[in-house]
C-alpha cells in the first residue's frame, strides 16, 4: 500500500518536463512573445499545443511574470511597481532576489524530508512574530540569485539526496520570476515545494499551476483584524482561502498553522472549521512549537508561551472537526538520511526572552551537548 511517503514523493515527475515540450513543430523566438499581447500570452498559456509558435510553457510563464511585474500584482497587494526598472513595492523586492540559507534539511512534515531548503529574503507579510526578520528588513541579505548557479546548487543538493526543491522566504511569491527563470536553467526535473503564506493574486497561481507539485500553505490567522495587527496585511481571509482551494485544484498540498499565544479561539477555530468544511480531507498539520522573534519579543501577548491549555483546546478542536492529521503518524526519524545533517552553512541565533526564558535558533550540532548540559543545570 502506497505510503504518504511515497505519494509525495513521487510528485517528482509531475514538475518540469512538460514545461519544456515545444507546442508545435514550429519554432519561435523569444522576440515574438515579446511582442504579443498580455491576453494573448494567457490565452496561449490557458490552452497549449493551440498556437504557441512552438515555444515551451516555460518560456511563457516567463514571459507573462515578467508583464505582471512591470505593474506589479504578483500578490495581493496589487502595488503596481516596476519592478523590472527597478522600482519596489510592500516586499521591497526589486527585479534581483537573494537567498540567505540553503540546506539539506529534516524539519519539515515526514513525507517531505530530506528537503533542500531555500530562504529568500523579502515578504509580502510583516508577521510580529517573524523568524525571518532580518531578511524582511534587508531584501538584498544573503547571496544574489543567479540561474545558472542556482541551478548548479540544486542539482548538487539532489545528488546529496534532497527529494526535491522547497522555496521558501519571507515568501517565494515575491521572487517568481526569478525562481520560473532559475527552473528553465535546471538539467533534470525535481520537484517543487511552495512553502508559502498563499497571499498570491490569481494571476500568480495561474503561473505556479505546472510549476508546483506540493503547497505547504501556512494559514496563519482566522480573521482580517488579526491579519492587520500581527501580519500587517489586508484582505487576509478571503485572499487565502480562495488560494488554498486553488492550490488544492492543481497539486498535492499540506495546510499548516503555527498556533499564536491568546489566538485559539479568534484563530485556530475558525481556520480548522474552514478546513473542515471546505477540504476536510487535506492532511493539516497544528504546530504548537511557538517561539517568539523579531517584534513579538516586545509584544505583551506574543512574548508569551502557548499554555498547556491552549494546546489541549487546540488539540479538542482538530479531534472535534476530525482534521486529517493521521497523515503525520509516521516517525520522524523514518528513512532520515545522514544527508539531514551539517549540509550548507548556518549560524546559530541566541534569544533572550523577556521571561528569561533562551531560545537557541539553527543550533550547531557540535552545540547541542552545551545547551543540553545547561539544561540540566550544568556545564
Ligand atoms: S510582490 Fe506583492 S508586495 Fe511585492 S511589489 Fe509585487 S504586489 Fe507589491
């Protein structure tokens, strides 16, 4: 019986290679797509092999997220920024994207591990609790993206034993046309995970439709008021949900919510009972693992701890819905290659919380038995 190991994985073949099968035996330029219209590239988008000129569904996804950048609307804050002349909007983010960390990890839900992970700087969210601040406040942190080398980076990940290419930020929406571009430049398919907030436009998802074969959606808050104050982001709710069914239409997809101190009843309650009306069936996974960064260190509520209470409650109401978390049974040490450990470069952060309390953030290994010893009262 097909494990839900296996089916994610095997989502391998679905990405990549129909992007590059030419639609007709004639062939193009990229000049004439250049010159075609907006709606004529979306019409050849939406119905390939009709009259394509023989370029690749690739060269097209390009092409129209280029468009859309020149005013841009990659997401839903529609901020009309020329990004190709350089312009920024919301993210910050120009024409150029930076990755900050990239790595061979085993963090992420079972059936995606080992999983090689990009950070991008730069979102189109201001989350309080944010622990990738430093990258929200400098878009250009980390190392310049390049296609040729990305490409060269994710190939070696993958013969490292990555089991696929997870885009993650801030947000990966932001960085779109770059990571279309880089994905053209790859030699064999991986597939792609779209570790994402899903506050895209429809156009975007349009775009990512062939491109993605497993969202891990983070569904974050349950109401616009909490959106605007923690997230600073509007039209919060509806953006996402129409996105999560979207998503669910065209790949494969995991919905996650990290639980907020203070934030089960405005929050969790109602995005479990909008899941467990409208995609019951689609594995779910509560993370109670809260820890506070960035602003939340200053914030009276989200400086706190979820209670033992909390995460009872939260656990009731996933038992309640029956929310599909069964998916998650799977040992987390199952089939983990050495390849989890010590792959890229990383530097360890040490908070100290207003309650005293220190969180060690990517810890070293070679660390572990120093914190472990502190732990236990000594050193
Ligand atoms: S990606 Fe979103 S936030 Fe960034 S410029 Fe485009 S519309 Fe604005």
């Amino acid at each position: 019986m097909q494990t839900p190991l296996d089916r994610y994985r095997q989502t391998a073949t679905r990405t990549a290679l129909p992007l590059y099968v030419q639609t007709s035996e004639k062939h193009t330029d990229i000049s004439d797509l250049t010159s075609a219209s907006l709606d004529n590239l979306w019409s050849v988008h939406d119905n390939p092999g009709t009259h394509s000129n023989g370029c690749s569904l690739l060269d097209l996804k390009i092409e129209i997220a280029k468009r859309i950048m020149q005013k841009c609307s990659l997401c839903e804050w529609r901020c009309g920024a020329d990004r190709a002349a350089g312009e920024t909007g919301f993210c910050g983010v120009g024409s150029e994207s930076y990755y900050f960390f990239e790595q061979i990890l085993c963090g992420e839900e079972a059936p995606v591990i080992p999983s090689h992970e990009v950070f991008f700087s730069g979102c189109n969210m201001r989350c309080k609790f944010c622990y990738s601040w430093q990258s929200l406040e400098n878009t250009s942190y980390g190392k310049l993206m390049n296609a040729t080398d990305f490409a060269e980076t994710v190939e070696n990940r993958k013969a490292e034993g990555a089991v696929n290419l997870n885009l993650i930020g801030g947000e990966p929406t932001v960085h779109l046309l770059n990571i279309l571009q880089a994905i053209k430049s790859f030699k064999s398919p991986i597939p792609i995970v779209w570790n994402s907030n899903l506050y895209m436009s429809t156009s975007t998802m349009r775009l990512l439709d062939g491109i993605v074969d497993l969202y891990l959606g983070d569904f974050k808050y349950g109401n616009d008021t909490c959106a605007s104050q923690i997230g600073g982001i509007k039209h919060y709710f509806e953006t996402v949900t129409r996105n999560f069914i979207s998503a669910a239409s065209s790949s494969d997809i995991i919905i996650r919510h990290l639980m907020l101190p203070g934030h089960v009843e405005c929050c969790f309650r109602p995005i479990a009972q909008w899941i467990s009306k409208n995609m019951p069936d689609v594995p779910f996974n509560l993370m109670p693992q809260y820890t506070p960064f960035y602003q939340a260190l200053n914030d009276p509520e989200l400086s706190k701890s979820l209670t033992p209470e909390e995460i009872a409650e939260a656990g009731s109401i996933t038992s309640s819905l029956n929310l599909n978390m069964r998916e998650w049974n799977i040992p987390l040490d199952m089939d983990r290659p050495a390849t989890c450990i010590g792959t890229g470069e990383l530097s360890t952060t040490v908070i100290i919380r207003p309650d005293g309390r220190v969180t060690f953030m990517h810890l070293h290994n070679d660390l572990l038995q120093v914190v472990e010893s502190l732990e236990n009262g000594g050193i």
